[in-house]
C-alpha cells in the first residue's frame, strides 16, 4: 500500500511555485498538507495512485513522509520499523539561507546527528557511509526546524542519479569574500550536485556565456581550467589576475552571445556554462547555436525564470535542453540559486 503523505523541500521563495507544479503535474492526485517555510508535505489523495519518486524540478529532495518526531526514540522506532537494509543519515535545517549555512546551524546538526547515530546503532539499525552514494541507497531525511523545542520532521528517499548526495541538496560551502560575485557559490554547487567537482580539470577549456563580474570564470580558474568569457558587461579586475596567478588563460570577449563569430570559438570545450540574464525563449536558441558549433561534452545552465509564467514553462526550457545537449539532463534549484534553475548535461 502507498504511504499516504510525501515531503518536499524547496528555496525560501519558491513554495508557491513548487505548489502550482506539483498541482499541475499531478492534476490533484497529491494536496498540499503540511506547510512550513521551505517544507511541504503533501496527502496522496487515491490509495492506487504512486507518484514518482522526485515530486518537481522546485523540490530539493522529495519523499515519503514518516510525519513529526518529538523525540529521538521516537524516531529510530521509525526507522527501525522502514527496513532492515542500511540507511544512510541526513540531517539538514530546513531554513536554508542563499548564500550558504552559518557555520553554528551546522553545528547544531552535527551534534543531532551524533546523537541519533549512537541511538540508531544501540537499536541495531545499519548505517551506510561508504561514498559515493549508490542508486537505490536509502537516505532517511531528518528535517530541523529553527528552535530545539521545534519536533523533527522524518521522511525517507531513494537515491538515484538526479539526487543531491549532500543532506538536504546544501553542500556545506561559504562564499569567499575574494571573489567576484555569488556566481561562484552557484557554480561550486551545481559541480558537487554532479558530482563534476571530483574531476580533474586542470588544462581544459571552459566557455563561459555571461561571464561578468566573474564568479564562475573564477571558480574555474582555480580548477586550473583555461576560460574564454563573453559579455558585453566588465569584469572584475581579480580574475584577470588570478589566471595570471594558476598560469592558466582568461580570455573576455566583449560582445553579445547571439553575435558571436561560431568560427572564431575553441574546438575542444570541456564545459559550456550560461548565466545570461535574458529570459529562457530568448537565450536557450543562443546557447543551442553556440553549442551545435562547440559540442562541449558538459553544460552547466542558469535558466532564469523571473516570473510566473515564466515558472511555469520550467519544464518545456527543460525539454528544449533535450533536444540539444549531451545526455543525461537534469534540473534543479540549487540551494544559492534566486528565481532560476540548474540545468546540467553530460
Ligand atoms: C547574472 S550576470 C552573470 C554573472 C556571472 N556569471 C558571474 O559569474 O559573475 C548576467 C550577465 O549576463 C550578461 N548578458 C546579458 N545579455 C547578454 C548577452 N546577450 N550576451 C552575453 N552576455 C549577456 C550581463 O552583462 C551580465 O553580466
């Protein structure tokens, strides 16, 4: 039998979005239940109906609710009751600030989560902590509100390839002051949502659409990458200067994309990065010139999604991608993005 009750999270803004998504896709099969700033669960209305496992592009994780737990206890007799496979253990706040966790809620839950270890443990319930995370790997999800009096929420996820591995979709990275712009904080989450932050990159070619200040373009040269930069807009004087610093390359077109000389660009893109802030029917016909004539073997795309309406086509810009890109696809709201999404490819 289907549980009746699914849990999402989401950006502080981005509830009612997530809300009209999930209406739409599931045409009143899943209603909105409990509501908490950044958390919904949601009541599956008929009992043969079973959603699929990642509820909308706007949730961060999405699962199976196992409701409130005003104790500890109560919460391993969940989860020893859910299985007896191992489980890995998320603990994550579920007010997630944009630009990254204050280093004290970490540590909050980091003293929770050793805390429901030791006690999982004493019940004899497996944890799985060997990385990297497999498909199929059961994550139980325990969701904290703001204050210590506040009950935990419980739920549970399967992992699979479009999952964030890091508890609750937050990689536990701050925004440097050095760099440029929060472009940096963005591009540093979608290479750990792929996993692409382990690859070597030192030598290879970047492209990155919409460059300035230079965020990104920093974050790259400090992967040792060799980037070519378009925008019409300047760039801060500090990416100039860090390639300088890696011996690596930063070249800063000055020009429009959908101007470019396709002939004039590099043959060998490791990576094509977009964060152009034009609307979606306007820059994705750009990015797919731009990438016919490149043929980088990654994408990484901040698709800009400034209003409603413009929300609420975030699955057919997603489709559009298909058409063109290196497979797999997939979209997320990272946890730094504002009103857009991360569309990755390859
Ligand atoms: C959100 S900012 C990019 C931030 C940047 N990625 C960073 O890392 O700092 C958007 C940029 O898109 C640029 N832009 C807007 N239209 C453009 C176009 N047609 N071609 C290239 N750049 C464009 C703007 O000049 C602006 O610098």
């Amino acid at each position: 039998m289907n549980t009746p009750f699914r849990f999402t999270t989401c950006r502080a803004g981005s509830e009612p979005v997530l809300k009209r998504d999930i209406a739409t896709h599931f045409a009143g099969e899943l209603t909105p239940a409990f509501m908490k700033p950044q958390f919904i669960t949601w009541k599956v209305r008929s009992p043969g109906f079973s959603p699929p496992r990642t509820l909308s592009t706007f949730a961060r994780v999405s699962g199976i609710s196992l409701g409130l737990c005003k104790t500890i206890a109560e919460l391993v007799d969940h989860a020893r009751k859910l299985t007896t496979k191992p489980i890995r253990l998320h603990v994550f706040p579920r007010v997630t600030p944009e630009d990254g966790i204050e280093a004290a809620t970490w540590q909050r839950m980091d003293v929770l989560e050793a805390e429901i270890t030791r006690e999982l443990q004493q019940a004899g319930v497996q944890l799985e902590t060997r990385l990297p995370d497999a498909h199929g790997d059961l994550v139980l999800d325990v969701i904290v509100g703001e204050k210590d009096d506040e009950p935990l929420f419980l739920g549970h996820h399967e992992h699979q390839a479009s999952s964030h591995a890091q508890p609750g979709g937050l990689p536990r990275i701050t925004l440097p002051e050095a760099v440029p712009s929060r472009a940096w904080l963005k591009l540093e989450q979608a290479l750990v949502w792929r996993g692409w932050d382990k690859l070597d990159l030192r030598g290879h070619t970047a492209l990155d659409l919409g460059c300035a200040p230079g965020g990104a373009t920093y974050a790259l040269l400090q992967r040792g990458m060799n980037v070519l930069g378009i925008d019409t807009g300047e760039m801060n004087p500090s990416v100039l200067q860090l390639a300088q610093a890696q011996g690596v390359r930063f070249d800063h077109w000055r020009t429009a994309a959908g101007r470019l000389n396709l002939t004039a660009l590099p043959q060998d893109v490791s990576l094509l990065l977009c964060d152009i802030n034009l609307a979606p029917p306007e820059v994705l016909p750009q990015i797919a010139r731009i990438q016919d004539a490149v043929q980088a073997r990654r994408l990484i795309l901040t698709i800009k999604l400034n209003t409603p309406a413009l929300e609420d086509r975030a699955h057919e810009f997603i489709d559009a991608v298909r058409d063109w890109a290196p497979a797999p696809v997939f979209a997320t709201q990272l946890a730094a993005n504002r009103r857009e999404i991360c569309v990755c490819a390859g």
